[in-house]
C-alpha cells in the first residue's frame, strides 16, 4: 500500500502565527511515517508559501524558520498532494478561506468545511447559531466599528450608529461589570480584556478594534472554565471533559502559552451527571454549526451547576500543551491515532 502524500500547512496570516507554528511541529512530528509522506508547508505573515526541508521538534520564541524555499506555483504543488491538513488558526486559515480554496481545487483536507469554519472563528454569528439552538450562553451586546464610528446592533440586527459613550451606556444597562469585551474574529484570547470600569470599558472596545471591526462584549460569568473535544462526521464523539485552572483573572493569551503556573485537570472536578450533560451541550453545539472533522467546545460551569458555552474552535490548538490532543490522550487515543482518525474523516467525508 502506497504512503499518502499529507501537506502540512502552518503559520498564516492572522495573529495566531506563531501558536499555528507550533501546532504544525506537532502535528509532522506525530504522524506515522510509515504511512505517511509529510510535506510541510510555511505561510509566512506576509502571505509568502514556502516548503520546509527539515523541522525540528520546537520552535523557540523569536526563532526563525530555516530550510525553506518559495513555492513557485501553490496550486500545483498543492494538488500534488493526497490530502491536507491546514492548522491555521485564526483569519485567513480557520476562517474559511483556506477551506473555500481546497474545496475549489477538489484537494481533500482535514477539519471543519467553509461554513462551519466561518461561523465558529465569528464569536457573535455563533452566539447566533446558539440562541437559535437554545444553547445557554452569557447576556452580550454586539457593535462595529467603522473608522470613527460605533454601530449598535440589537437582537433583530438592526444597526443604529452611536458614540462610544453611547455605546457604553447600552453595555452597561445590560450587562454589569465586569465584563469582557472580544474581538469577534480572533482565537488565542488575543485581544480580550475583561473590563471592571467605564475607562477599561472604553479603553478595551478601542483596543478590540484593531483586531475586527466587530466586537463582542460579554457578561462575565463566575465559574469553572472546561472544555471538551469532539471529534466525527456524521457520527459525533466526545471526549473526556478538562478544566482550565488559569493563573490570571481569566485564560488569557499570557495565561495559556507564557504563564507556567496555569494548570489543566483531567478530568474536570465536576459530577459525572454535569459531565455527560456538557458533552451533549458540545455535541449538539458543533452540530449546530454543521461541523466535520474536529472542534474544541469550551463552557463555564456555575458552582450551583448552570452550564454555559462560551465558544467553539474548530481548528483547535495541536501543541504540547494543547487541550485538544491532550483530552483525545486522557480518553485513550494517542496522538499518533487521533491524527489518523482526522485524517481518514477527512478523506471519507470529501
């Protein structure tokens, strides 16, 4: 049986980079090679696709990639390959884009198609999604920003342009502090501030615009973060739960990659009835999208056992210290099988 040429394609565009790098490490460095070719492919942030001739089993911080040429002509390059695994994270990867491209060039890759993948990377159209599938989730409030300009948008979608102040004012007759004010389009926590005032409130919405000129701002909701991995097509698999004990006020960027004192417990300190219950939550969640392949669903859970979702990611993080793989490990799967069950639901379902 002859090996399947498996294109590997990480960094990208978006503000995920360098997290996209190293999932892309991962996910070579893990992949049987006794059934797989592996190409690994490098857009940098400027666009540029590159191939590697070698890859280490780390990226160190502020290390820069050797051992790569341009890639002359993508599409041929790409339709030279079998299948594709894009861990791209962020805009221009899990947004899908990158999907609508492969779906074009008829070249089957792993995860989530276009219109799943663009409604789990936008955090307000999937809060959209939920309330119509009666997924409980915190109160928010949704505007723009369009140059100097705010939009509020209310439940019906109608826009109404407004000041900052304005807009304030509305957050905070329906939402109290503090509060979390999220770019729409953006993963990693980057970008995410939780505000306890007027000032940070206004300060963060600022800071928020330079990643999406949409923007979500959220009710803070006090309880244990967990998260839960699915995996399939038609047929739906989740995965033990796992509980994020962050070693700031919330899991943010720093927290997750930088801070050592964050911890993960598998699995989560919860009763096996809150469990279960998740795990349908996120079944139904990533159906709800019309999801394939792989996603990360990710809840709060009150200390009288309320659950609430607070988002879905559906090119999740492949690091080492990456919840996805790690929950798959927990429930008995290696990472070394988990990558052949994405790969083969990938060539099964296009």
């Amino acid at each position: 049986m002859s090996k399947l040429k498996v294109g590997v394609i990480f960094g990208g565009m978006s503000s995920e980079h360098d997290v996209s790098i190293n999932s892309g490490l991962f996910i070579i460095n893990n992949l049987d090679k006794m059934k797989y070719i592996v190409y690994p492919i490098y857009i940098d942030k400027e666009g540029g696709w590159y191939k590697l001739d070698e890859c280490r089993k780390k990226l160190e911080k502020d290390e820069v990639l050797d051992d790569i040429s341009l890639i002359d002509n993508i599409i041929n390059y790409l339709k030279n390959m079998d299948i594709i695994f894009p861990v791209l994270h962020g805009l221009y990867g899990e947004d899908g884009t990158i999907q609508g491209m492969l779906e074009l060039m008829k070249i089957p890759y792993v995860g989530c198609n276009v219109l799943a993948s663009s409604i789990g990377m936008d955090k307000v159209y999937s809060k959209i999604i939920f309330e119509k599938a009666n997924i409980n989730q915190a109160k928010y409030v949704y505007i723009k920003n369009i140059g100097k300009d705010y939009i509020y948008i209310n439940k019906q979608l109608n826009e109404q342009k407004l000041s900052l102040d304005e807009i304030c004012k509305i957050v905070t007759k329906n939402i109290n502090f503090p509060l979390f004010v999220k770019p729409s389009n953006s993963g990693s926590s980057i970008g995410i501030n939780k505000a306890h005032n007027m000032l940070e409130l206004k300060q963060y919405i600022e800071e928020a615009s330079n990643y999406d000129n949409k923007i979500l701002i959220e009710e803070n909701i006090d309880g244990k973060e967990v998260e839960c991995a699915i995996i399939g097509n038609e047929r739906v698999y989740a995965s033990i739960i796992g509980e994020v004990l962050s070693a700031e006020e919330f899991y943010s960027y720093n927290a997750k990659y930088k801070n050592n004192e964050s911890k993960i417990q598998i699995p989560a300190n919860l009763s096996n009835s809150i469990q279960n219950e998740i795990k349908n939550i996120a079944i139904k969640a990533y159906k709800s999208i019309d999801a394939k392949g792989l996603s990360r669903v990710d809840f709060f859970v009150t200390d009288d056992g309320k659950i609430y979702i607070n988002e879905i990611n559906t090119m999740p993080g492949f690091t080492n210290i990456s919840m996805y793989p790690i929950l798959w490990e927990n429930s008995g799967i290696n990472n070394v099988n988990l990558l052949d069950n994405l790969i083969s639901l990938a060539i099964n379902d296009k």
